[in-house]
C-alpha cells in the first residue's frame, strides 16, 4: 500500500490502521521509524495495547536509517534480504506473516536516490507476490508530482495520485502490468522500466498483461522501445488477441520503414 500525504497526522492514521489490521490477522508488524526509538514509539502512540506488543516482541520499532541506510542510494538487495529473514522469522515465531510500515520520503535524495528505490520497491514487491510480508510505505506530497506518480504507481493501492496504473512484481520474476494507460502513463511507465532495470538480469522483460484494462498501440510501442533500447528481448504474456494483432502490424511496419531506409 501507499499513502501520499501532505499531513503527517494523516500518516499516522494510516500507519496504525495498517498495523493493528496486521495484529488483528495474527502479523508481527514493524516500523521503520525516521525519528529515533522515542519519536516512533511516539507514531504508533494510537496502537491498542502497544506496550504489552512491544514487549511480546509482535510490535517491532526499527530504525530507517538501520534498514535502508543513510546517505548513500538504498542497496536493494540488501534490504530485500533483511526483509526477507526477517519475514521467515516471524514465521518461525508463531506468526502469520510480516507487516512493516515506512516513511521513505527521506530516501528520495537526488536521481540516484530514485532510481535505487524505484528498483527496491518493485524487488520488494516482487518478493511479497509469494511470501507472506506486506508493507505501507509513506510518500510526501512535497516531493513533486512526477515523483510520487511514480512511486504510487509501484503500488497496488493506497492514496489518489498516482496515473491510474499499476507496474508489480510477479513471483516468478515477470513484470505485471494493471489499469489504464493514456499517454501520460505510458510516460511514467517509460521512466520506470529503466529505473527498474527491465531485462538486466537475464536479458530478457517478460511482461503480464492479464490486469491491463486496455492494451493499446501507445502502451506496445513503449514496451517495445524500451526492449529496443535496452538490447533485450521482449515477451508479453497474457496479451489479449488484439495485442496479438497490434504487435504483428507494429513489428510489420517497423520492418517495412527499416528496409525502406530512414528518409522514408
């Protein structure tokens, strides 16, 4: 989930629904908190019974810059790790499974900043399509509008604007595509497949159609450049016929203008 906010309070709330929906379905629920053991202690002051949770060990505070490191761009390998052992000890424990709340906005330092966390965020993602972690991650409005379109849009719901699509990690390592897609989507979409590093890992952007509201010639062309100018491979899955369609025409006319040559 995502909450974007301009209020802090708002945050709060959201934070503490969260986590006490996570206890109530038998989590372990963490915070990875900016301000010190006190002032997250602090936000999660509304949590029913927090100090016989804290001290049962199924209400966790941790420290952000801990977890996701303090000046440099988030290493996201690590952090998914330590979600990860963190998840499978919870189990170990008796519990049902993770939640983890965060206020990320003091992660979104520069460009480079960006470009890690986008990349965290949907490896994270990716990792809880199979595993029994779930996390809200807060996001400042003052951050600008192009940033939080992007990071709301890593996410499966939460607070109104994001661009009325969804990019998400699958199990299995494909990138899932939901919602609509205008031209600014598909803008936003063309950022996050390079921040995401898209057919880095193996050469090859396997994407999942299956919760695409409507597949357009906008959203395949896009797809298709970023495979293009990436030099990978591009695989849909899940594409209706008239994806199919679309792509044969697509892959049809850019044969034609290549053997046309470029002034045509």
């Amino acid at each position: 989930m995502c909450c974007l906010y301009d209020d802090v309070g708002e945050f709060r709330r959201r934070l503490t629904a969260f986590l006490a929906a996570g206890l109530r379905a038998g989590c372990r629920v963490a915070y990875a908190g900016l301000g010190g053991a006190e002032g997250s202690r602090a936000d999660l002051a509304e949590l029913p019974d927090l100090d016989r949770r804290l001290a049962d060990g199924s209400v966790r505070i941790l420290s952000l810059q801990d977890v996701y490191g303090d000046a440099h761009p988030i290493d996201c390998d690590r952090v998914v790790g330590l979600y990860a052992a963190a998840t499978e000890q919870a189990l170990a424990d008796g519990f049902h499974g993770l939640r983890v709340g965060a206020d990320a906005s003091e992660l979104v330092r520069s460009p480079a900043h960006l470009d890690a966390l986008v990349r965290y965020e949907f490896l994270a993602d990716r990792y809880m399509a199979g595993h029994a972690l779930s996390a809200l991650c807060g996001y400042r409005l003052d951050l600008g509008h192009e940033t939080v379109s992007e990071l709301a849009s890593l996410h499966a719901t939460g607070s109104a604007g994001g661009t009325g699509f969804t990019l998400f990690g699958c199990a299995d390592g494909a990138i899932g595509l939901g919602g609509q897609y205008d031209p600014t989507s598909v803008t936003v979409l063309r950022r996050l497949l390079t921040r995401i590093r898209a057919g880095a890992e193996d050469g090859t952007v396997v994407i999942d159609l299956a919760d695409v509201e409507y597949v357009d010639h906008r959203l395949l062309r896009t797809l298709s450049a970023h495979a293009w100018e990436q030099g990978v491979a591009l695989s849909l899955r899940s594409a209706p016929p008239l994806a199919a369609r679309l792509s044969d025409l697509l892959a049809a006319s850019c044969l034609r203008h290549a053997e046309e040559g470029p002034d045509t």
